[in-house]
C-alpha cells in the first residue's frame, strides 16, 4: 500500500528541491494534503553511499549476506561508474531506465523496523 509519494518541485528562489506528499485525515473526518521538503537533488553517489550506511552494513538484518555482497557488486561495477555525478531528477531516473518506482528510490527517510 502507497503511502506517499515524492516529487522534484521547483522553487521561485533557491534550489529545487524534493518534496514528500501525503494525505491523511483532519479533524473532521476529510484527507487532508500534506507535504514536507526532502532537501536538495541528490547525485548518484550520494543515494549509493546513503544506501550503503543504511541498506548494506553488516547488521542490517532485513537483508541476506548474499542480496548486500550482490548490490554492493552492482553498486561498484555498474551504477556508479556510469552515474556517479548525475544529480539525480526525475529525467535521469527517466535515462536509467530501471523499470523502479522512483518513490521507492528516493524515499531516503523511510523508517526500517527495529529489530532485537
């Protein structure tokens, strides 16, 4: 189940900047829009290296040792040799072509589960 999205939104003044969009509902009953800034574009390397502290580390248990060995391998061989510095907007997820949901590539404060 959606439970938001996230989108490239230009400002007048500044930077552009990623914008989280959900709904939820009010006090009388109706779903209200809501949103909340993400900050500015990110380039590849920065997603790959945040992905790496949160995604990949060895404790990270909502991951086999065999699907992290396997995307740090795609991460180093393929991704970022070729899109290390591409800053990273809605055309170039268009130019990567990955068939991903671009929410669920961008979507950088997801909480994970606290596992004991």
């Amino acid at each position: 189940m959606q439970q938001g999205s996230i989108i490239h939104a230009e400002r007048r003044s500044g930077p552009d900047v990623w914008e989280f969009r959900w709904r939820e509902p009010g006090p009388d009953g109706k779903r209200k829009h809501r949103a909340r800034l993400k900050g500015k574009p990110l380039t590849i390397s920065e997603l790959a290296e945040h992905y790496r502290q949160r995604e990949l580390k060895p404790d990270t248990v909502w991951k086999t040792y065999s699907t992290k060995l396997t995307y740090e391998g795609y991460l180093s061989k393929w991704i970022l040799p070729r899109w290390e510095i591409t800053s990273l907007r809605a055309s170039t997820l268009e130019k990567l072509n990955c068939g991903c949901d671009p929410c669920l590539l961008l979507d950088l404060a997801a909480p994970r589960p606290e596992i004991s």
